[in-house]
C-alpha cells in the first residue's frame, strides 16, 4: 500500500508539474533538447526520450531511498 501511495504521490506532482507549466531550468518538461517531435500536414508524433530518461533516474533515485528507508 505504501508502494501505490508512493507512486501516486509521484504521478500527482508530474501532473501539477505538467499542469501549471513549471519549469527545471526554464525549460518545460516533454520540451527538452533531445526529445523528438515530427510534425508533417495533419500528422503529429512526439517521442519525449530525454524527459523519460530525467524521469526515470530521478524516480530511481527515490525508490532507491524508500527500499533503503523501508529496510532499516
């Protein structure tokens, strides 16, 4: 249960984040430089590979924390 309130937790302030358009570094997220954007007509795909990548070492980071936190 700890585990869903965690991620839950996590997922409402990537939406807030994502909401309010704060920024890290004055640049927005899903905007970073490396993230692919085609656009073509009426023909759009966005493949946001530099913001996945941030999101992932920083939510690795954290869960690295609380299974270290948890097994003391």
């Amino acid at each position: 249960m700890i585990f869903g309130l965690v991620l839950l937790l996590i997922g409402g302030v990537i939406y807030i984040i994502a909401r309010f358009g704060l920024t890290l570094d004055k640049i927005p997220l899903g905007q970073l430089p490396g993230d692919i954007r085609i656009e073509r007509g009426n023909f759009s795909c966005f493949f946001p590979i530099v913001t996945s990548i941030l999101l992932s070492i920083i939510l690795t980071i954290i869960l690295n924390l609380v299974v270290r936190f948890l097994n003391r």
